[in-house]
C-alpha cells in the first residue's frame, strides 16, 4: 500500500535506446540527482534494446543515456536542451 500512495499522481514511463548488445546502459536525469549508476537499463533478450521505467511526476524532466561510461542524448527524441556544461540533455514531458 505504502508504493500506491508513493506513486499517487504519478506516470509511468518507459525510456529506451538502441545500442550494441551487450552494452552497459544506465538513465541518468534531474530525476536521480544525475546518478550515472543509479538506474540500470535492461537489455531485451540480446536485441541492443533498452529500457528502463520511471514512475514520474507531472512536469518536465532533462535525461541522459550513459552507454558504457559515455553520457549519451536520446537519439529517438527530438526534444533538448542546452545544460550547464554547454552540451544537450534530453527532455521529456510529463502529464
């Protein structure tokens, strides 16, 4: 019961990115204070596909992919930002 009320009002999503198999793939974003270990990504079934979900709060949220140490912009996503470093964050709309 404790997760239900944890999650109230939140959304659930799915991030993924294509990548060589066997890669090592973590989500890192405002969301996990840019833990780049923090949130593994699985691989689906040897495919280079990963994915991880997000239980997420209405509102808009910078990521990044960090594929095998190197932090990555979501290719599939067309939406960013310029960050603090002067490189892109990804970012994602939540409602």
């Amino acid at each position: 019961m404790a997760t239900k009320r944890a999650n109230a009002g939140k959304k659930r999503v799915t991030f993924a990115v294509q990548c060589a198999t066997g890669s090592t793939v973590y989500l890192a974003g405002c969301f996990n204070d840019w833990d780049a270990t923090a949130k593994p990504m699985a691989e689906n079934r040897g495919s280079g596909l990963f994915k991880a979900v997000c239980m997420l709060a209405p509102g808009t949220y910078e990521y990044k992919f960090v594929i095998n140490g190197e932090w990555t912009v979501d290719p599939n996503n067309p939406n960013f930002v310029v960050n603090d470093l002067g490189t892109l964050n990804s970012v994602v709309e939540v409602s």
